[in-house]
C-alpha cells in the first residue's frame, strides 16, 4: 500500500467514524427528545389524574386517574393540514398538546367569582407557567386570533362573558338550571357539563373561536368542585348529583357541529326522611332529606342510620359554630357495589357540595359511630362550603372535615398523632404535595393542622382567612389571621410527633 493510498484510507475511516458518531448523536438527541416529549405527557396526565381526582376521598378506595387516550401529541409547531377542525379532542388530549391558559367567568357576582377562581387556582397549579385572564379581556368579535393558546374556560354562559357572547353559535345550550345537548334537556342546578369544544369559523350565526375546554354547570356559577368531577378521556361528558351521567363525542352534520350522547346511566327513585337540622342557637334550621333506594324495603337499622346522620350533621353545625345552614340531602347506599355502580365512586362516602350532598354507604353492619363521623365529615365539606365557601386548597379542606369529625379511618385524630411521620413541608401540602401523600398520611396531617390553627387563632381565623387561602397567598392569610405560618407548622411537627 502506498503512502498516499495509507493515508487516503486513514481520511476515510476517520470520516465514516465521525458520520457514525454524528448519526449517534442525533439519534441520541432524537431519543432523548422522544423521552422529553414521553415525559411530558405523562406529567399531564398525571397533572390531569390529581386534577380528576381532586375530591374527597374518606374511603379506603383507590381511584383510577383519568382515561387515558394513548401515544404521544403530534409536536406543536405541526399542525394537522385537516380542512375542517377535528371533533375528537379531549380534556387528555387537549392538555397533553401544551401548556393551557385558564379563562374565569366573572359574570355571576362575587361569591361566584370565589367558587371560580378556586377551581381555577387548583387545577392551574397543576399546569407550572400556565396562565390566567379573566372572560372579559378577550373580545369575541376578534375570532379565534383574539384567544390565548389552549384556552380552558370555567363557568358557564350565565357566569361567563365570553361564552354567554358566543352562545348563539355554541354546540349546546346551557343556562341557569337547564343544559340541552345532543338532544336531550337535563334541568337542575346540579347539571355539570366538563367538554373539549370544536373550533369553530365565523359565519352569520357569529364569530369564529378556537377548540376550547369547558368546565360548566347550570347552578350558580355551576362550577363547585367540578375538578373531582373524574373525566379526561371524552370529548364530553355530562355529571349530575350522583355522578357521570353521559358521555358524548362530537358530530358534524348539515346542521353544523352536534353532540352524539351515550345512553344515561342508570338512575333510581329514592324514599326520604326528612328531619330539621338546627343552627347554632336554634332559631334557624334547614331541611335534611336522609334518602334511601325506594325499591329496597326500610332496613331494620334505617332509625339508626338517621339518628347518626343528624348527629353527625350536629356535630357540624356545633363545630362549625354555624348560625345558619343549608338544606342538604344524604344518600345512603346499602352496599358498596350499588354506590359504585350509581355515582362511579366507591368510597365510604363522598360529597357533592355543588348538588348539597352527600353519598355514603351503611350497612346493617357499619358501627354507628363511624357513620356518624362519615356523615360529620361530608356533611362538613357541604355546609361549611355553603356557609364560609370555596377551600383554597384540599389541605384545608380536607382537615377542616377530619377536624370537624374528631375521627379518620375509625380512630379518633388525636390516636394519629406519634403515628404518621414527620409531616412534609407546608408549603409542599398546600399545594398538589397533598394529594401525592397516602390519604392515611395527608388527612390526618391535615386535621391536625387545622386543630393546630385552632388552637393558636380560634375558628372564625380559619373561617376568614386559612380556608380560602392559597399557596399563593397563605402567608398573608396567616398574618390577617394573627398568625405566623412557621409557628403553626412547628406546632404541626409537634402535634404529629406526640
Ligand atoms: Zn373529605
């Protein structure tokens, strides 16, 4: 071999070795890239699970996250060359494609702009740098150029400027106590409608929009606690007292864009017991209806299922220091398959504040001491909801419930305490911390927290200023209340360690 061939030979070799090393490095990247966007996904659907699984949950019962819809979003920089908007997205889809921006009805007054921006503060801190605007900066005669990206409207057109100003041209009619959608009319105020929207072109019926999420109801402003309303993998889906009540996609058709609905689930007449709930000094009482599956006989134990559910409604009202309640309705299911199988939740109990309700599961075997401290605790979420409003955060929520009740998992609070570890960080269980805890850990953690802010500033402190706080705002919430947030977490480590 010549010199010159030799080194010829020597510059080829190094050449395919840096092509080799260059097409592994962009595999490399590719790979990676892929990861990223994997990981990505996963993150909102795990965002997207917490977000569906943001209720209470007393029961023991795990309950699965949002469906998901399977594969990675087309990047979004790739828009799909399709002529006509798809139909198919979903509230899965629609936050896997990026960061959403969350857009408040401001329509219904101020105790409905409480109960919006608390969802809203909820589900945004599940989305890092997702941003907020209110209804009423986005003009809809702009079209869709005048929204901002991925756009997830709260409320409905009686609570929002927005969509009440497109509502001519929306693929259904929604107004206080009254949703008409793929041919069907459900009234109440309890109608819960949680829809990934079309995009839409102007035309003479009115201004274009893009595709948006929907998180609606037909009560006032129909948006309580939506979030643990659990969804993600419909187009549509539609939730009364008891729970999901349909699903639906969306079609398009000579008369533009409809709703195609599943059938309804399955709903039953029940029987009820109605007894009078008193406030605190007597003189104001609310109905409670205490209600039974009216095809089943009255059980032996029914007189003390409903000496238990006002006891535990009692306690509430005691606890609570409530002058005035609101009428509210318990469910009482006779087994845990026929809760399941009627509100989609199998947990002991559950409640539904936007409905007034409250689902919980008796036996003739169930103590009643523990469906008095079921029913304490649900009832809480409802009447403290509708007497103080809106939690700012489930930590507060939750332990204001176990706190009322003195009880969680059938032990008193104070049986927790040495029990559940050193708590995590406050800053960490204000926010979407909570809810990645074991539910043994977060709700007694929670309850003693409350008894800790208790101690130190008394009720109406908690009533005024830590429950609708935020992680945003929590600091200033304990200074209003008298507070420093240091030493009640450190009275919070003491607690749980003694
Ligand atoms: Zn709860």
């Amino acid at each position: 071999m010549t010199p010159a061939t030799r080194l010829r030979r020597i510059a080829l070799a190094t050449r395919l070795r840096r092509i080799a090393l260059a097409t592994r490095l962009r595999r490399i990247a590719l790979a990676t890239r892929l990861r990223r966007i994997a990981l990505a996904t996963r993150l909102r659907r795990i965002a997207l699970a917490a977000l569906a699984c943001a209720g209470c949950r007393s029961g023991a019962e795990e309950r699965p996250g949002a469906a998901s819809t399977g594969g990675a979003p087309p990047p979004a920089d790739q828009p799909a060359p399709a002529p006509l908007p798809a139909l198919d997205g979903t509230p899965n889809s629609f936050y896997a494609a990026g960061t959403p921006t969350f857009v408040l009805g401001t329509a219904a007054g101020e105790r409905a702009d409480r109960e919006i921006a608390a969802q809203v503060a909820l589900a945004s801190s599940l989305f890092p740098g997702a941003a907020t605007a209110l209804d009423t900066s986005i003009d809809p005669a702009g079209g869709p150029a005048a929204w901002p990206a991925r756009p997830v409207l709260y409320g409905g057109p009686h609570a929002h400027a927005l969509l009440a100003a497109l509502a001519p041209s929306l693929p259904f009619e929604m107004t206080r106590g009254r949703l008409v959608i793929g041919g069907q009319t459900f009234d109440g105020d309890d109608i819960r409608l949680i829809a990934a929207v079309p995009a839409r072109a102007g035309d003479q019926a009115g201004p274009g929009y893009p595709a948006f999420l929907l998180y609606a109801g037909t009560g006032d402003p129909g948006v309580v606690e939506i979030n643990a309303v659990r969804h993600g993998g419909d187009p549509i889906l539609v939730a009364d007292t008891f729970g999901p009540l349909a699903t639906g996609r969306w079609h398009r058709g000579e008369r533009g864009v409809t709703a195609v609905l599943s059938p309804l689930k399955p709903r039953i007449e029940w029987r009820a017991v109605e007894r009078r709930l008193e406030a605190r000094g007597g003189d104001r009482a609310a109905a409670v209806q205490i209600r039974f599956p009216a095809q089943l006989p009255a059980a032996a134990s029914e007189d003390q299922v409903v000496d238990a559910a006002l006891k535990g409604l009692s306690t509430a009202v005691r606890r609570l220091e409530l002058a005035e309640v609101a009428p509210l309705s318990i469910y009482v299911y006779p087994d845990r398959r026929s809760k399941q199988s009627l509100t989609g939740d199998a947990g002991d109990g559950h409640a539904v504040p936007a409905a007034r309700a409250v689902h919980v599961i008796a036996t003739g075997d169930t103590a009643a001491a523990d469906l008095e401290g079921l029913i304490a605790h649900e009832g809480t979420h409802v009447l403290a909801h509708a007497g103080w409003g809106p939690a700012g955060s489930p930590l507060l929520g939750e332990g204001l419930a176990v706190w009322v009740s003195g009880r969680y998992g059938g032990a008193p609070l104070s049986a927790w305490r040495g029990k559940i570890g050193a708590p995590p960080p406050l800053a960490s269980l204000l926010g979407p911390g909570f809810r990645r805890l074991p539910e043994q850990e977060a709700y007694p953690v929670a309850g003693l927290l409350v008894d800790a802010a208790i101690a130190r500033a008394g009720i109406a402190a908690v009533r005024d200023h830590l429950l609708a706080a935020t992680p945003e705002t929590w600091d200033a919430a304990c200074k209003r209340a008298g507070l420093s947030s240091a030493e009640l977490e450190a009275d919070l480590a003491r607690g749980a360690s003694r």
